[in-house]
C-alpha cells in the first residue's frame, strides 16, 4: 500500500507537467507585456526558459503569468482601441491602394516616353541611313564631273572625222 502511493503521486506529477509551452510572442500576447520586457527577464534569469530551439524560447504560461502578472484592461479600453485599431489599418489600406495606383500611372508614363525614344532613335537612324545615301550619289557625281573635266583638249574637226 505505501509503494502505491509512491506510484500514484508520480503520475500525478507527470500528469500535472504543461506539455504546452508558448514562444516569447505568444507570452506577451498572453500577459500584456511587451517582447522585449520579456526576453530581458529571461536574460536576468527572471523566468525560467524549458527550452531554447531554433525557433525560440519555450517558455511555461504558468512561469510566464508569475513574474509578468495579466495585465488588466478595462473593457472600456479594450472597445476604444479596437476602432482605433480598424481605423489605422484603413489608413494604411488607402495609402497602399494610392501607392499602388502612383506605381502603375508611373509605370504607363515611363512605357509611353520609351515607346517616343524608340520612334526618335529609329527616326534618326532613317534620316542618318538618308544622309548616307545621299553623300554617296553626291560623291559619285562630283567624280564623273571630274572625270569630264579631266578629258584631254577637245579634238579637232579632222580629228573627230577620222574617229
């Protein structure tokens, strides 16, 4: 009878051990306080941390709630912050959708000027290929008026019989 008891208060205590451990976010949700508050109690040696992994402190919400006691907020409090809350977000919402409509007018503007420089660049590349061309019929005739003026003394009348 005595052995019994032995064994049935250990599984009490295995029973009454928190298989749930909140991360430092979920324990200042939990309590009221902030993040930072309580990772310095962590760091002092404050509260007590079950474990550290790679995705953070796990702490126990009954060692949580002894050093940072629940905070307590009025109801009127909480509905005042809520329309606040809403109305912040809206603002934000609309700065978004403006932010968004000023990227896309900006990005239409930018399209159209680029289409105007490609028009320019292929208008300046077709007068300078017209320039070009030009030069050449130019150069060539210059050089059979050379070439005419070049010709030897002009031939005689008995000359140009016998030709």
């Amino acid at each position: 009878m005595f052995g019994s008891g032995n064994s049935a208060k250990l599984a009490i205590g295995n029973t009454m051990r928190n298989s749930v451990y909140l991360t430092l976010g979920q324990a200042a949700e939990m309590c009221g306080w902030s993040k930072g508050t309580i990772s310095k109690a962590i760091k002092s040696g404050k509260i007590s941390v079950h474990d550290k992994t790679k995705a953070g402190f796990q702490l126990d919400p009954a060692e949580v709630l002894r050093v940072f006691p629940k905070k307590v907020e009025t109801e009127h409090n909480e509905q005042s912050e809520t329309p606040n809350k809403h109305m912040k977000n809206s603002a934000i919402s609309g700065e978004v959708d403006a932010l968004r409509q000023q990227i896309a007018t900006a990005e239409t503007e930018r399209n159209r000027e680029r289409e105007q420089l490609t028009d320019r660049i292929e208008s300046l590349q077709q007068m300078l290929d017209d320039e070009k061309s030009e030069r050449r019929q130019l150069t060539a005739m210059l050089s059979d008026l050379r070439a005419k003026s070049a010709d030897p003394q002009r031939k005689g009348f008995w000359a140009r019989l016998r030709s």
